[in-house]
C-alpha cells in the first residue's frame, strides 16, 4: 500500500491555523488558573499595555467585532476586572479600564506566559523572529 502525500502540511498557512490553535489551547489551560479565557486574556493584556481604550480600538487591534466584543468586555466587567464608561465628548463611544483588580490581574498573566513559553521550550531568539514576520504579515494585510 502507498504511503498518502500530505500536500496540506506544506501549506505555510495551514501550520499557523495548527501552531494557533495549538497555543491558544495551551494559553487556554494555564488561564484557568486566573479564571479568565484566551480572548478575556487578549483584552487584559492590551490594557494592561495601554491603561485605557476605547472598544472600537480594542476590536480592531484584535480583529473582533462588537458582537463579539461586547458579551467579553460585560464578563471581564462582571469579574471586577474592568469598568465601562462613556465618553464624555462623544457618548458614542465607550472607554475601557482597568480596575485595581484588573491590573492586579497583570503579574499573575506574566507568569501564564512565562509558563506557556516553558512549555515549548523555544529559543527566544525564534520568538522574536516569529513575531516581527507576522507583525510584517499583519502590517501589509492592514495597508491594503
């Protein structure tokens, strides 16, 4: 019997979905730790890097719409973690921030990372280099 081929596996972008969904299920197993998921974390951890910001700015640099968005930040909210307001010069928008819990929230997440990053095993130097090529993949992608 022939051996199958595994076009697939050659395919660059089938191995980021693989190596994604692969991270995020073990991000997801050390969160659990802090009672909080992988997208919970994403919004934590661009708060924690920008104090404050509005929902539109945080959907956009996560890629996530506010139907998304919305029930995540009302559950970050929920956990004290977060308060929602709005804008006092434009009620349209709401502002994010992180409440004393929330930043407290911070050094427990570093040591998820720390852990995450334990658990492969990786060479910094390949983190690094993994990084700006996709920062060069997310860069052309948003000025097209």
């Amino acid at each position: 019997m022939k051996k199958k081929t595994n076009n697939i596996s050659n395919c660059p972008v089938f191995g980021l979905y693989r190596v994604s969904r692969i991270l995020m299920r073990t991000y997801s197993q050390h969160l659990e730790a802090i009672d909080l998921t992988y997208p919970q974390y994403l919004v934590m951890q661009y708060l924690w890097e920008n104090n404050e910001a509005s929902v539109d700015e945080i959907g956009s640099v996560l890629l996530l719409d506010s139907g998304t968005l919305t029930p995540l930040l009302k559950r970050l909210q929920s956990k004290g973690l977060l308060s929602r307001m709005r804008d006092t010069k434009d009620e349209r928008r709401c502002i994010i921030t992180l409440t004393p819990e929330g930043n407290l929230l911070k050094a427990q997440a570093t040591v998820v990372q720390q852990k995450v990053i334990q658990h492969f095993n990786l060479d910094p130097n390949l983190i690094k280099n993994l990084s700006t090529v996709l920062n060069q993949i997310l860069d052309i992608s948003q000025n097209k």
